[in-house]
C-alpha cells in the first residue's frame, strides 16, 4: 500500500510561483495498480502507457517545455523474460502508434540510456521518432530507457579519461559544466523538478548527476492513476517551495 505522510495531492493551481523548465518524473506503482485489481503485471503497465499519454498532455497545457520519463532502468533488464517482453513490446507498439501524433502536437522526442541493448527493429523506430521531431518546439519529451545513472557517470569518466590519455584535455581545466556535456543529458537543462509516485522515497539511479539542485516531490498515487490533477499538484507544491542552491536567504 502506498505510505501516508508523503502525499502533496492538494490540486491547486500553480499559477501563483515559478512554473518548473524540467520535470522528471519516475513512474512507479504500476504492478502494484495490477495486484490490487487481480490483474497481470502487464495489465498495469498498459494503464501506465495511458497515464504517459495524459502526463504529456499536462506538461503541454500547463506550458512545462521539458518533460523527462524513466521508462526502464537498465536494472529492470532482471525482470523475468516475460515482463521485459511485455515491456519491449509495449514500447514498440508505443513507437509505433503514438509518434506521428506526437510529431503533430509538436512533441520533440530524444532517448537516453544504453539504446543498443534494445532490438535492431525498436533502435530504427528510436532513431525514427527522433529525426521526425527532431524541428518540434513545444513539449521537449526525454525518455529515459535502459537508463542507468552510475553507468552514465561511469561512462562519461571513461571518455574524459580517454580525451586526458590522447592529451586533447587537460585534467586540470575539467570544469562541472565540461564533466556534463559528456552525460547522456549534454544539451538538456537539469531538472527542477523530480517526482516520483507510489509512495516510494527514493531516487533508484535516475538522473544522479542532474538532481544536484532539483526539488523533489513523492506523491503516493500509482502511476496508472496519475494525471493533470497530480501533475498540478506537483507544480503547485513546487511553486510553494523556496530554492536556493545552496546560497543564504536575501
Ligand atoms: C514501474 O512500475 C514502471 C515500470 C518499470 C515501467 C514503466 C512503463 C510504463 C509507464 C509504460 C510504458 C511506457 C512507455 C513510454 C511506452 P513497477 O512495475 O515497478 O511497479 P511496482 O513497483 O508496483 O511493481
């Protein structure tokens, strides 16, 4: 059961504070939404797909310009062969189905995570879906996918390491800006703000270097049950809080 206490499901309207630029949001619950109903595992991840779809057009409507989704972690690869099938099949019908519309709402879509580990015919729509929005300018929609935070860390050391061996950087000029541009996130602002629903209080390797300065907020609702009203309670609940990275109240 999702825990009491963690909820900000107040609905009210964020038009009083700073609207978010980044929201990410880790979409969790959805087995749980099928264990309560007697349904299988799949059967939530089908809702959840509609909860994206009702996501998507929140951030749109409520002007968000970028919208991150964790989809699949590169840990949810050891789930049993059954549900990773279900979960691929998912995404391929998703791709497949959803894009054109997207492409129309004026929806630009981009990938981050280990995309090769995925089918040579699900990598060809990814590459697809993101030349034919590639212009788009009102919703930026990320979608996280075999998404690994340490792994994406680990690998941009790896290639910061391999510029100081080929002597085209010098160690000692590494900045924070120049470690970032080599993550899978160069070029997309860092979240404001992280959600994450079903109640669960964790950030499970999702965006570890960009989070530095996000707010973060649980909400307890499943992710199959979520929609504009929770999207505008995470707003509201964002607007209300004060940030500031870490220097002194003015
Ligand atoms: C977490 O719920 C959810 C996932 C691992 C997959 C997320 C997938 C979707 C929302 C649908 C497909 C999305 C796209 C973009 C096509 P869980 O299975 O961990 O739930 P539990 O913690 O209750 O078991």
């Amino acid at each position: 059961m999702p825990r009491a206490g963690t909820s900000v499901a107040r609905a009210e309207p964020a038009e009083a504070g700073p609207l978010p630029k980044h929201v990410a949001i880790i979409m969790d619950g959805n087995g749980r939404w099928a264990a309560a109903r007697g349904l299988p595992r799949v059967a939530g991840h089908r809702a959840g797909a509609q909860a994206v779809r009702r996501t998507i057009e929140a951030a749109i409507r409520a002007g968000v310009p970028w919208l991150t989704l964790y989809a699949f972690s590169s840990e949810n690869w050891r789930r049993p062969a059954t549900e990773v099938l279900d979960l691929t099949g998912l995404l391929r019908h998703y791709l497949r189905n959803e894009v054109t519309e997207l492409a129309q709402e004026g929806v630009r879509l981009r990938f981050i995570g280990e995309l090769t580990r995925f089918p040579p015919d699900i990598q060809t729509e990814l590459t697809r879906a993101e030349q034919v929005t590639a212009a788009n300018t009102r919703l930026n929609l990320v979608i996280a996918l075999s998404y690994g935070a340490r792994g994406e860390i680990v690998e941009g050391a790896r290639r910061i390491a391999e510029a100081a061996r080929a002597g085209t950087l010098d160690p000692a000029t590494l900045s924070e800006e120049g470690f970032g541009a080599t993550l899978l996130t160069a070029g997309i602002p860092d979240p404001d703000l992280i959600l994450r629903t079903s109640g669960e209080l964790r950030l499970s390797n999702f965006l570890l270097w960009q989070a530095a300065y996000a707010e973060l907020v649980f909400l307890d609702v499943l992710w199959p049950d979520f929609g504009e009203t929770q999207f505008a309670a995470a707003l509201a609940e964002f607007a209300r809080r004060e940030r500031r990275f870490g220097a002194r109240p003015g």
